[in-house]
C-alpha cells in the first residue's frame, strides 16, 4: 500500500507543474490511466506470503523419499527449492508474520502423525469384567439370586445377590478406574518421550523448538545423535553419515552430501554435521507413515508382575483347596443333619426332607465355598503394582525424571554401581576459558593482541574460530552475542571472541572449508582443512586432548613467537604442565596447526596433515562441580551404592574433579606410583589387563580417565559378570552400547543426543546427579511400596481365610458372607492400595544396602509382621465368632456383625503398621501423606454406612456405642502388638523364595 501512496503523492505533484489548461487536461487523463493500472497491478500482485503455497507437496515428498537426485536438477537444485519455499538458509523463516508458520502448517499439514488409538475406558471396563475372582463372583451372584428368590421370596430374596452385584460394580469400576489412569500416564509419556528438541534458525535466531513445530521450509542443524525430525535436503555440511536403520531394518551408513542430499525423517546422524532443509513433515513422511501403525503400549512383563503372578497362583492352589475342603465338610454336615436352620431345626431328615430344602441347602454350601475361593486369592496385587508405578512415575516427572521403560521402575533400586559420566553431570556444564598456555608459559591474551608479528594470534583465530560445530550469531543490531555448540565449544568460541578478538564474519568470509574432521570421544579430537581465499594457501587445524595433539606435533611456538623442537624433554615438560592444569581442576584443550603444500590437496583429495604439527598452545576451561553433588555422592554410598566416574579427561584432572564430587577421598592419594591404590585407572590400563586381572580390580575402580567407549562398556560387562546391578549415565551418542547393556542406563535430557536417549530406560531431564541419586531413592520407595501392600493383602486374606474355613467346618456358616467379602475386597485392593502406594520416599531408604534381584519380595520382616497381625486378629475374631453371643449377650446377626466390623477396624488400623515394615513409629511421616489420611477416612466413614445404614444390602444389623467402643478397641490394639512385635530379631536367610 506504500507504493500506491509514492504514487499517488507523483502524480499530483506532476499535474502541479503542468502549465495550460489543455496540456493540464491532458496529463490529468494520462496519468490518471497510469496511476489506475498501477494500482491494480500492486493489489492484485500475491502476497510474500503465500508464493510458496503454489509448490506442489506431493512433489516434495516424492522428491526425497525416492531420492530423485535428477527431479531435483530439473527443477533446479537445493537452492531452487530453498527460495521456492520462501527461506534463508542463514537467516531461516521470517517470523515477522503472526501467521508465517501457521500458513505453512496449513499449507504442508504439522509434523505429527496418526497416532494409534489408545483404549478407552469401557475397554478397561470390560478387562475387569473378564477377570477370574469377577467371573467367580458372577456365578455366586447367579446362585444367590436363584436360591436366595426360591428361599425367601422375589420380595426379599433378591436382598444378598443384588448386594453382591452393587459391591462387584464398586470393584469393577475402581479397578478400571485405576488401569485407565495409569494407561493415561503412560499415553503422556509417550509423547513426551517422542517431544524431541530440535534446532532451528527462524528469524535469524539460532534456538531449540519441539520436533513437532517443525515446519516444511525450516533450516534445521544436526549433530553427531541427532534424530532427522523431517524429510529434507542437504544445504550444507561436512563428514555427515546417517544411519538408515530404523528404516530399512540393518545398520547401514549413508554418506550424504551434494550428491547425495536426500535426508529421511527418523534416521540418525552416526557422524559429522550439517544444515537440512524441510521439504515434507508428518504424514507426508515414510517415518510418519511407520510410527502411525505402531501402538506405545509395551507387551513385556515386568519381573514384578512374574514373582506376583507365582504368588497369585500359589494362593490359587490354596484356595481351590480350602473352597473342596469346605464344600465337602458343609455337605456331609447338612446330609449328616448336623445343619439347621433359623429356628434351630435340622434341615436335613432323610427321606422325609423336601426337595426345596435340599436344594436351598446345597446352594448355601456352595455360594460359603466359593465366598472361600473369593477371599484367597490376592488378584489386588496386580491393581496395586499399577498404582504404584503409575504415581511414582508422574512424582519422578516432576523430579525431573523420565521413566521410558516400566521395568527400570523395579531395577533401578536395585542398583549397586552407578557408572557416571562427569560433564554436565557431576559438573554444571559451564565452562569458561581460565588459562591460556603459549609455549610452556600462561600469558595474558592481551599481551598476544597487541604483540603479534608472528601469525600465532591468526592461527589461533583460524583454530578457535573455524575449527569449531558451534556458532557466534546476533540477531540485531541492539542485541548481544549469542553462542551455539556444546559447552567446551561455546567456551571457545567467547575466548576467542572477546579475549583474542577475532571477527567472526569476516574470518569466515576469509576462508573456504575444503574438508572436516567432526570430533569424537574415540579420537577425542576435530580437525579442518582451510584454503584462504586471498593466496590460496592451505591451512590445517586440529584441536582436542593434550596428549593426543601434542604427540601429533614436531614443533611448538614459544612465549617470544619462536618455533622450538618438541623434543622427548620438552613434551615430559608439557606433560607436567597439562596435569598441573588438570589438578587445578581445569579441562585442557590443545591447538596446533601447519600451512599444507598445495601438492597435498590435488583433485579433489583430501590429505589431512596429522604428523608434524605445529603447537600453537593449551586452554584450561574451569568447569565446576554442582554444589548439590557433593551429598548426593555421599548418600549413595551411605546407601551401599558404589559411585564410579568414567571420563574422557586425563588423570590429574579426574582425580580433581573425583576429589572434589566425593568419589575419591582425601587419603586416598597417597599411593600415586600403583595409581592410587587402584582406586584410579586408564582406560587403556584396564583394557590391556587380562581377563583375571580385570575381574580381580573392577570393584576397586572409582576413577576410569581417558576412556573410551569401548572401554565404558567392558567395565560394564565386567561389574556385571561379578553380580553387580549397574546403572551407566551418558549423554553421548558411542555410548549408546554401554546404556543398553547396564541394567539401567540414564541418559541426559539436556545435553543427551537421541541416540543416547532411546538407548536408555530413564532420561534425567536436568542432567543432575542429584536427580539420579533421587530416582534411585525412587525406585527403593516403589519397591518398598508394593512389599507394604503384600504385607498389607496377605495378613487380611490368611485371616479371612481362616475364620471362614473354622466357621464352616465347626459351625456350618460363614460370619463374612459373599457381599462382606466383596466389600473388604474393595477396601483391601483398592483404597488400601491406593493409601499404601502413594507414600513419598524417605532418606530413611537410603540407610540400607540395596535389595538383590535374588531376594525374596515377601522377606523375614514381612513375614513376622505378616503372622503376627494375623495371629491376633484370628485369635480376636474366632473368640467373637465363638463367644461373642455370650460376652454381648447379642444375637447371631449382631455376633456376625461384630466380627465383621472388628475385622475391617483391624485392616485399617493395620495400614498403619504397614506404613512402616522395620520402624516402630508407624505415624512418623504420616501428616506429609494427606491422601493416606483422606482414603482412612473415607474408609470408616463407608464402613460406618454399611453397619448403621445399609444393613439389609451388607446384611448387617446396628450396633451400640458400646459396642463399637469394643471393636474399635481391639483394632487398635493391633499398634501396640505391632511395636512389640518389630522388637523380635528375625533370622537373615530367607523363610520362603517369594
């Protein structure tokens, strides 16, 4: 609209200027033809932002997913593509436009997928309804409706089926109530899993947006790990491999570059770098296509879900048997004529008893045997692991921890070793450029800006400046500096922007990459092969470990800018000084370059000068340990949990850094000719061991330096083959192997490339020790959990048991009937669970030594809580059941009241006592857990419901203050019994294998 106002303000003053009348009439009429045609020219013209949309998306997709290299040049290359649809490959999309990416979203559709549909509720509904204890109470209900009508009446008889039915719906719908939820947790970290972080330049900012807000024309940079989040084409890079795997099924490498620039979504980058060009996102992807028939639910079975399974079945075999055992005692009692009836007859007379008769008494003796079958089996204990892992999944959440394997869950708490890697982890991962070294002294850069006349302060801007995967970028004018790269190479980049000076954009403008070396933790080094622009001169640059560049070197610049012979003393004196840096707790970096003969670089071939080299010095960064890392360290081996450091630095400054975090402590350096006592290894040192050799020290190692990979992984395979449960932290992308062999491997969030993450079952979201040290304590708490509500189940379910089994056999009848049972099965399972599973890990976990997979889940301690709460509560209800007539001078539905009621006061009062399975304070803690109190509540208050109100439904009858006094005091009695019993030693061999 600006052009028709420039316009408009033209013609006017042109018609000013005109002098006759004739000629003003004339001009006026031309230039108002002019001036129209103009105008609708610029109002019809398309807008900038939406050329693009006349690119054809089936094209691009087609494009890159058959790898048409001769499509690409007919339409005319990558950069026909990059202005077809509207970006910059330095500047990326503008976002000036409030819309610019949503057009685009529009246009080419969003980067997501169809995601397989999870189940609904009414599914879970439906799983509940199949399982066997409801299918068992499903036949009970069908029998006590048939014979409770043909017994009492269609007016009353429908009293104790109908009560079962209303107790089997609760039970139903808590159960898929709680399956649904944790479905529901799992379907979110599912996608948080899949929110990968990706970087983009947008508006001429370099900055990190989800893998599902990239859109068709971004400008995405990819690193060694990183996953390809779209279909794309190669802008720009070097050295860059991409592992095809995950698509085509075998581990193949393809080399992409000009040539070959076609980039897949969902492939990873195996080596080098580069700049991708979205072309297709989302469905329009074969990845998109792949991942939307893929369901996230896991069809493994946790080891925990199997020894509760073997439990389960054990207590099936019971059950069965004491169901026969009781069926078969009631039937010969009633055709014995040893049963009677409500007005004290004998139901059974021989010939003389009427067919009604016996048909209602054997309908009550099976409905009492399958009430026996209904109370054995622990069928919550699979509900209870639900709840469980469900809650401390979303509390590690919040942790920052993010659980993509359920198994880690049960493991992690097992731990015994944790491998941990040190930058970022144990350090905060902000380095800083402390100390500069030229020659074999530290200087102060200024000196070397103001006193260079012998190239050194070039090539050393060549080096920090070009030889680097990082960036210096300022999105405007009134901006400061932004740096992009890993720590150590943003690090580098700021020295040598404000120390040395150097000007980023013309360095770059001065040079033409010919070839890159991208750095890795093998070589733990990267070089550059330059040709400067203004003589054609060729300039190599390497960077990396002291020791590996120092041996690449002939020669070294000293202080004065001389070139000095690197002699076998003069490297001895460099040596002592790197590790006089490394135990000053700095990280060194080494730069050396040599001008390459133009007869090295012919045809295209590329020679990279790796021998007499020239040092140009060594940086010392100062990275920091996290002040938190120190007590972390500390707790883990208070807690019997060994804390080893692999890392890439040398040996001074392992031992520094080791020293500092707790690993290593003071006294014990004292023996540096045998490395410490063994305490502190190489990773070239423990390789060359022999197989004996390694097995007899690996526990003794707390220091691994200089390590590789390679060599991260046999201490792994070793700690392993000697029992050990070993957890590996690591961010990078080769030790991906050593993450999927450990037992549990912990990747880092922030500085963790995909490939570590999807190799690992727990990812720390803030790369913080401490937060592995707390899911540790996490998966104790899960473990701990899930022993109180077996704990909690079995002592209600042996007691149950047993009062009906005597009952039935002494008396004929079962004081907990079928809708009793149901009813405590809601309590038990369910809230019970619920108040048990949700109890926040204490530092209390951390004073023990951390349970074998071996060992039994149900342990000594757990077995004499276990019999003795049952003891009392049996001894209790079985005096109810056979004196509670006489001492309440009651009747028999009040005496069955009694036990009842008696029965559910103990198992909440027993909640209490499992609160804790060692200490004797059980209520120490308990004001912290407000969901525990509010389900104890809830408990007595629909307990309170079933006596005093619902009596025909719970066939109950009400009962006195006195008597409530009477069952409420022998409940909790079970706290003081409880107490004395935790008193008694228990015996460290297992009672049982469970």
């Amino acid at each position: 609209m600006s052009d028709i106002s420039d316009l408009s303000n033209a013609c006017i003053q042109s018609l000013r200027n005109v002098n006759s009348n004739l000629s003003r009439r004339r001009c006026r009429l031309a230039f108002t033809t002019i001036y129209s045609s103009r105008a609708f020219s610029l109002l019809n013209r398309p807008s900038n932002s939406q050329v693009y949309t006349e690119i054809n998306q089936s094209s691009l997709t087609k494009l890159v997913k058959d790898k048409d290299l001769g499509y690409l040049e007919k339409v005319g290359g990558v950069n026909a593509v990059i202005s077809r649809l509207e970006t910059d490959v330095e500047y990326g999309i503008d976002e000036d436009h409030a819309d610019a990416i949503s057009r685009r979203q529009e246009t080419y559709g969003m980067n997501t997928y169809n995601r397989y549909r999870a189940k609904g509720f009414l599914r879970f509904v439906l799983e509940a309804l199949v399982d066997a204890i409801v299918i068992v109470n499903i036949l009970a209900v069908a029998l006590s409706f048939v014979f409770g009508i043909k017994k009492h009446g269609p007016k009353e008889g429908w009293y104790e089926g109908g009560s079962i039915v209303g107790a089997l719906y609760l039970v139903i719908i808590v159960s898929a109530i709680c399956n649904y939820w944790q479905s529901r947790q799992l379907d979110k970290l599912y996608q948080l899993r899949n929110n990968i972080q990706v970087k983009v330049v947008r508006h001429r900012r370099h900055q990190q947006i989800s893998i599902f807000d990239v859109v068709v024309g971004d400008v995405v940079f990819l690193n060694i790990g990183d996953q390809v989040p779209a279909d794309g084409l190669f802008v720009a890079g070097h050295s860059l491999l991409i592992d095809e795997s995950s698509m085509i099924g075998e581990s193949y490498r393809v080399e992409i570059n000009q040539k070959n620039p076609f980039l897949l979504s969902g492939t990873k980058v195996a080596d080098g770098y580069a700049s991708l060009l979205v072309t297709s996102v989302g469905m329009n992807t074969k990845w998109g296509e792949m991942m939307s028939s893929i369901s996230q639910e896991s069809g493994c079975e946790m080891r925990l879900h199997a020894r509760i399974n073997k439990l389960n079945s054990l207590s099936g075999i019971i059950s069965l048997f004491a169901s026969f055992l009781v069926n078969l005692v009631l039937m010969l009692r009633f055709f014995t004529g040893h049963t009677k009836d409500e007005n004290g007859k004998t139901e059974f007379n021989g010939s003389m008893t009427k067919v009604d008769t016996v048909i209602n008494g054997v309908g009550d003796t099976i409905i009492s045997a399958i009430s026996i079958l209904f109370v054995t089996i622990p069928e919550g204990l699979l509900m209870a692991v639900t709840l469980v892992l469900a809650y401390s999944m979303k509390r590690m959440m919040v942790g920052q921890a993010m659980v993509r394997k359920l198994s880690a869950c049960e493991t992690i708490g097992s731990t015994t070793t944790i491998c941990t890697g040190k930058t970022g982890t144990l350090t905060m991962n902000e380095m800083k450029v402390t100390k500069f070294c030229l020659g074999q002294k530290f200087i102060d850069e200024s000196h070397l800006v103001s006193n260079d006349s012998n190239n050194i302060l070039e090539f050393l801007h060549q080096g920090a400046g070009l030889n680097t995967t990082g960036g210096v970028y300022k999105p405007n004018s009134r901006s400061e500096l932004e740096f992009s790269g890993s720590p150590t190479e943003k690090a580098i980049l700021s020295w040598a922007v404000f120390e040395l000076k150097v000007g980023m954009e013309e360095l770059k403008r001065s040079f033409n990459v010919i070839h890159v070396e991208a750095f890795n933790t093998i070589k733990k080094r990267s070089g550059i092969l330059l040709k400067k622009i203004v003589d054609n001169t060729l300039h190599v640059h390497w960077k990396g470990a002291p020791e590996n560049i120092i041996a690449m070197c002939s020669h070294y610049y000293d202080a004065f800018g001389n070139v000095i012979a690197l002699d076998d003393s003069e490297r001895e004196k460099f040596d002592r000084l790197v590790q006089g840096m490394g135990a000053s707790n700095l990280r060194c970096i080494a730069f050396a370059h040599k001008q390459v003969p133009e007869h090295e670089y012919y045809n295209g071939d590329v020679k990279f000068k790796e021998e007499n080299l020239i040092l140009l010095g060594v940086v010392g960064m100062k990275n920091p340990c996290r002040p938190e890392v120190w007590k972390a360290v500390q707790d883990c081996q208070q807690a019997g949990v060994n804390v080893m450091m692999i890392t890439g630095d040398d040996v001074s400054t392992a031992k520094a850094i080791a020293t500092e975090c707790g690993i290593l402590k003071f006294n014990q350096d004292i023996d540096t000719k045998d490395m410490y006592n063994g305490l502190v290894v190489e990773g070239s040192e423990f390789r060359n061991y022999t197989l004996e050799e390694q097995m007899e020290k690996v526990e003794r190692i707390r220091v691994m330096a200089r390590s590789s990979p390679e060599d991260k992984l046999l201490l792994v395979q070793r700690l392993k083959e000697k029992g050990h449960i070993v957890a590996v932290t690591s961010h990078d992308t080769n030790d991906a192997p050593a993450l999927l062999v450990a037992d549990i491997g912990l990747s880092m969030g922030i500085a963790g490339t995909e490939v570590a993450k999807e190799s690992s079952d727990i990812v720390i979201l803030d790369d913080n020790f401490a937060t592995v040290v707390n899911v540790l304590r996490w998966g104790r708490c899960i473990y701990k959990n899930i022993q109180k509500v077996i704990q909690f189940q079995l002592t209600a379910n042996v007691t149950a048991l047993v009062i009906n089994f005597v009952a039935a056999v002494s008396t004929g009848e079962v004081p907990l009937t079928a809708v009793k049972l149901v009813w405590i099965n809601l309590i038990m399972d369910s809230l019970g669970a619920l108040a048990l599973a949700t109890e926040e890990p204490t530092e209390a976990l951390m004073e023990k030594w951390p349970v074998g997979h071996k060992e039994p889940l149900i342990s000594n301690i757990m077995w004499r809580n276990l019999i003795a709460q049952a003891v009392y509560q049996i001894i209790v209800l079985l005096t109810l059941q056979f004196g509670g007539k006489t001492i309440f001078n009651a009747s028999k539905k009040v005496k069955d009241t009694l036990i009842f009621h008696t029965f559910v006061l103990c198992q909440v009062c027993n909640k209490f006592n499992c609160r804790k399975l060692e200490k004797k304070n059980v209520f120490v803690g308990m004001h912290k857990n407000k969901l525990f109190l509010e389900i104890i509540g809830v408990t007595i208050i629909l307990q309170a419901l079933m006596i005093e109100f619902l009596v025909k439904f719970a066939d109950t009858e009400r009962l006195s203050c006195g008597q409530w006094g009477a069952c409420t005091g022998i409940a909790v009695l079970s706290w003081p019994i409880g107490f004395l019993v935790k008193l008694l030693p228990v015996p460290e061999r297992p009672f049982c294998c469970f």
